[in-house]
C-alpha cells in the first residue's frame, strides 16, 4: 500500500486518484469516497472499487493487499495508455 502513491505519480495520476481507507462497520462508503477509486481493508478482505454518488462501481475483493494494489494500478495504467498518457519503454 506504502508504494501505490509513488506508482500513481509515475503513471502521471495526481492525488486523490485513490482514497485508501478502513472498511466502516455499518457498510457504508469511506468519508470522501466520491468519484474516486478506493482501496478498502476490511475483516473479509480488501475491496477495490470507483465509488460515485453513494454507490460502488467494478468493485472486487481480494484475500491480499498487494493483490489489490496490483489489480488498481494495472487498471489506471491500462487507462492511461489508452489516453496515450504513458507508453510503453517510456
């Protein structure tokens, strides 16, 4: 989780790209998560999601945290390619 900032700046991603926080017990969203992608421990694991408007979009739980790192980062960099923000050998 420590290295996912240096990852998203190297992709050109400025913050917040990315809200990392603790699962809430009452289920509801983070403070904050608004149009922005999440990464959320929890007891049962760790959540990767776009939130907006109060509700989860494309989201995915992992038993491991570098898991979900890795999941997020290989996604915004997909994204970013097509955008033609980063290329390969760059």
């Amino acid at each position: 989780m420590d290295a996912l900032p240096g990852w998203l700046e190297a992709l050109g991603l400025p913050p917040p790209t990315v809200l990392v926080a603790r699962a809430r017990e009452d289920g509801a969203l983070p403070d904050g998560a608004d149009r922005i992608w999440c990464v959320v421990s929890g007891p049962e694991g760790w959540d990767v999601y776009w939130a907006e408007e109060g509700a989860r979009w494309s989201w995915t739980r992992f038993d491991e945290e570098s898991s979900a790192c890795l999941h997020l980062f290989g996604r915004l960099a997909w994204t970013q390619m097509l955008r033609g923000a980063v290329a390969a050998g760059r």
